[in-house]
C-alpha cells in the first residue's frame, strides 16, 4: 500500500504513540511515552 499511495502506513498503536510524544509536556510523560515506545519496539521484535 505504501507503494502504491507513496504514503507511511502506521498501526493504530504507533499512531497513538505519535499523538502522545507530540503532546507530551511534562517529564514524567515523556519517560512514560519513552517507557511506551520501548515495549512497542519489543513486541514488533519479538513477532
């Protein structure tokens, strides 16, 4: 599809990601997103 439309294709889980790292304001949040993103990434992996 990405061939095709020449556009990212991304799963519903990395969009949320997305949306929070852009918002997140606080310290706290961005370890939380960080925290988040890690156990995506170990997931995918882990497939």
């Amino acid at each position: 599809m990405k061939k095709l439309t020449e556009l990212q294709v991304i799963d519903r889980e990395r969009l949320i990601l997305n949306i929070f790292s852009s918002r997140g304001a606080t310290a706290e949040s961005k370890l939380q997103i960080q925290l988040a993103e890690i156990k995506y990434q170990l997931e995918k992996l882990q497939r």
